[in-house]
C-alpha cells in the first residue's frame, strides 16, 4: 500500500487545495491530508475548524484521512510510516520555496520523497491568504472555495467584526 501526506495550513481549504487532494487521492492508496499547526502564522481559523473543513470536503474520497500534527513534517511522516510528501504548486515562485524544503527534508529524513503536483491552471492565483484578504472587504469568493466551507467563512468574518 502507498501511502503519502498532503500538508498545509489550509486556513481555509480552497479549491486548489481540493484540486491537488482529488487528484493526489488517485495516485496514492491512502492520502493523510495533514493540517499544520504553525504558530509563525496568526491563523483565521482553529485547527478543529480547518479539520473540520477538511473532512466536511473531502468526505467523498474513501481513501483520504484528516489529521493534524506540530513539528517537523517529516517526523509527523516517519511516525506514520510515510515515504511520500505531496506538495501543491500554484506558480515557479511556489517551486522554489517548496525546493528549499523538499531538501531540507530528503537531509533530515533520506527515507522520506518530496512530489510536485501543479494545480489546474484555473486554481493557479487562489490562495488561502488572498481568499481570507477578499471575503474581509466583502468580495465574492464563492468561486474559491468549496460550497461547504463558503458560509463558514463568511460568519467567521463577519463575527470579527
């Protein structure tokens, strides 16, 4: 069985995001989309919630699993029995920050493989940052996320205010 994980902070999940779980999610035999609790970042959402979103989206695939982890990715990997990391680019500027730390992984944890899936052209600009600057000025983001998430987003916005 091949098994690989698909990390982010998913703060919240957009559409490329689930563009890279469908297809990662026919590639592997088990995909573990895995949340990452960073605390450099000031998140908009708890990790319960972006979980949550998670699974509420990605209910549909039978081979895909949620979790969460702190720390080092490829520790989270090794605890799992993970040789695969699966990384979603948007543009070369993505490439290349994801590069640095596809090796600083391969030097931690030589067992453990970095893969590059490039979003469908049509998710390339869509970012969780930009989804999160749009919906706090009261843009339209129905297009940039999941039907299932989009009112959350919006009550969570509107509740900061």
């Amino acid at each position: 069985m091949v098994k690989a994980v698909y990390p982010g902070s998913f703060d919240p999940v957009t559409k490329g995001h689930l563009d890279i779980i469908e297809r990662a999610s026919k590639v592997f035999d088990r995909l573990i989309v895995a949340v990452l609790e960073n605390p450099r970042k000031n998140a908009l959402f708890s990790m319960e919630e972006r979980v949550k979103m998670l699974e509420e989206t990605t209910s549909s695939y039978g081979n895909v699993d949620v979790d969460y982890y702190q720390g080092l990715l490829v520790e989270y990997a090794e605890n799992n029995s993970l040789a695969i990391i699966v990384k979603g680019l948007r543009a070369i500027s993505d490439f290349e920050f994801e590069f640095q730390m596809a090796l600083i992984n391969k030097k931690l944890n030589r067992n453990v493989d970095t893969m590059f899936m490039m979003t469908d052209y049509k998710y390339s600009f869509i970012s969780s940052s930009l989804v999160k600057e749009v919906a706090s000025y009261g843009g339209d983001i129905s297009e940039l996320v999941p039907p299932q998430v989009y009112e959350i987003i919006i009550n969570k916005i509107e509740n900061l205010k």
